[in-house]
C-alpha cells in the first residue's frame, strides 16, 4: 500500500466541524488553542458557536480550515505513530496544512501567515468588484477559450482545475459573468457562481501575492521531512526559496489539482486520505482516478475506518 494525505482548502468549513472528534479526542482543543495564542481571538469558539458570517471571513477561514484539518492528520498519526505518507498535498489553503504536517514550517507560523494571506486577498479586490464561479461540464480547453472570448480585455480565467469536466474561472465580475454566459452557450451543463468574497487564484491577487511574499520570507522554513507537491506545478521542492516561490505564485496562479492526482497514480500512490472537514477532496478523486481507494477523516467514526483500513493493508 502507498498512500498520500490531502487537506481541503476553503469552502468545507461549518460550525461545530470537529465537536465530534474533539468529543473523544480533547487534544483537538489544545491545536486551536494554540492558534488562538497567535490571533486576537477565540478560533474555538468562533468555529465551535459562529456566528456563520465570521467563520466565512476569509482571514478567519483560512486559519480555522488549517488547523482543522493538521488536527485530523494529528489524530491519525496519534493512533498510528508508524504509518506515513509518501506525499502530502493540499487543495489552495490546504497546501499550508501540508506543509505544517511535513515539518516545514510551525503550526503557530502558519496560523500567522494564512491570516494574513486572507487579510491582504481580502483587500486586494474591493467588495462585489471580484467573482468566482464552477463550470461543469465542459473540457478545460473549452472553460479557457470561455475566458478569452469573455475576458475583453478584463481579469478572468480558469483557476482551479478540480477534475474533469469541473473548472472554477475568477476574476472581475462583469468578466465572470460574461464567461458563465459564454460557458453556458458552449454546453456546459451546469454554471454556478460561489460564494466566496474573494476571486482566488488570478491576477487580480498579484498585489497581495507580492506582499505576501514578504511575510512568508519572515518565517523560519524547513525543508518538509516528507515531500509535499506544490498546486502550481505539481513538482517537489529541494530548496527553501523554490518552496516559497511556489507559495508566492499560488496565490494568483491556478491549483492544479488534476495533475496533482496524476502525478500520484503515475508513482503508484494506491490509497489517498482526506484530513479535514468534509470530503470535498475525495470525492474530486472518484472522477479523476478510480483506481485510488479514496477516505476521509473528519469525525471519530471516519477515524477509526480510516485505521481499520491503514492497519488492513
């Protein structure tokens, strides 16, 4: 058996995600309290009691799904000190709680740091100025010729490539809406706008990618113990300043998320674990490579299939 951990990234989250887990296993609560230390509030209890709006505040969000979900990979290696993963990856955000889980960099530093990366998305584009939207049904191809002919000399592309035939674009609003427009002429069979208050993953974060790259040059890095594979390029870095390269471009460049699953089924990886609220991730995975057994941990009973099923293979 060869298996990889993922981490979801934003969209997952929801009140009450982990009082299950955290119900039998109370180190849960010593993981937020940590992030607490290095915030100006309570992200147990933001998480824990709400309200629904604050835990959607992407500065907030962001911190919350990290910790989260490190604190499910944590339960895991708690029951299965021996068992690790060849590769470890994350969906946007997630790729933080990879690198937090790979021993490149702190959980406090990180909860620091993708505070920030919201803060400063959520400045980078004014309120209503930005949108995102899923394209289903369509090739990739076709969800970027979609853009071209919309765009108009405005912001709008394909930024997160989740599986085949599910594409989000994002960009400028009246962009995105002409390319939903357009998308839905070209026959896809479903367009959805998100809702999100940010356009994630375009141009239009290269203001804020730039001074993140600052903050993320200020935090003492490791390389990761195990490999983690970046969303922008599917590659593994062996240098520090690669590594924070391809944080920095995340931010304004699409997640590769399809390639990503390749790139495992193509070294053998046979079993992928989901950490983190929700199964968003695996069920991206069921459309993209069957042949993968696929679980997800994010409750005290996912835990205990997820072992039955490790310590079987």
């Amino acid at each position: 058996m060869t298996s990889v951990v993922v981490f979801p990234g934003q969209g997952a989250q929801s009140i009450g995600m982990l009082n299950a887990l955290a119900e039998t296993h109370p180190a849960i609560l010593d993981y937020f309290a940590r992030a607490s230390s290095v915030l100006d509030y309570d992200l147990w209890q933001v998480v824990t009691a709400g309200p629904e709006e604050r835990l959607n505040d992407t500065a907030v969000t962001q911190p919350a799904m990290l910790v989260a979900g490190y604190a499910c990979y944590a339960m895991l290696k708690e029951v299965l000190p021996e068992w690790e993963p060849v590769y470890f990856a994350g969906h946007s955000l997630g790729e933080y709680t990879a690198l937090v889980a790979a021993e490149a960099i702190s959980l406090e530093d990180a909860v620091a740091l993708v505070a920030k990366r919201g803060s400063l998305m959520q400045t980078a584009v004014a309120p209503g100025e930005g949108a995102m939207a899923a394209v289903l049904g369509l090739t990739d191809e076709q969800v970027e010729q979609a853009c071209a002919t919309a765009s108009q000399g405005a912001i709008v592309s394909a930024v997160n490539y989740n599986s085949p035939g599910q594409v989000v674009i994002a960009g400028e609003a009246a962009a995105v809406t002409r390319a939903m427009a357009q998308a839905t002429e070209m026959g896809a069979k479903r367009v959805v706008p998100l809702a999100v208050s940010v356009p994630s993953h375009c141009a239009l974060m290269k203001p804020a990618a730039e001074q993140l790259a600052e903050a993320i040059a200020s935090i003492d890095w490791q390389l990761p113990r195990l490999p983690v594979v970046h969303n922008v390029n599917t590659q593994v870095s062996d240098k520090i300043d690669d590594l924070q390269a391809a944080l920095v471009a995340q931010l304004h460049q699409p997640v590769q998320w399809v390639k990503t699953i390749e790139k495992f089924a193509a070294d053998g990886v046979t079993h992928l674990i989901e950490c983190g609220p929700g199964k968003v991730l695996a069920g991206l995975n069921r459309r993209i490579d069957r042949s993968m057994t696929v679980a997800s941990v994010y409750d005290s009973a996912t835990l205990a299939n997820i072992v039955n099923l490790l310590e079987d293979n």
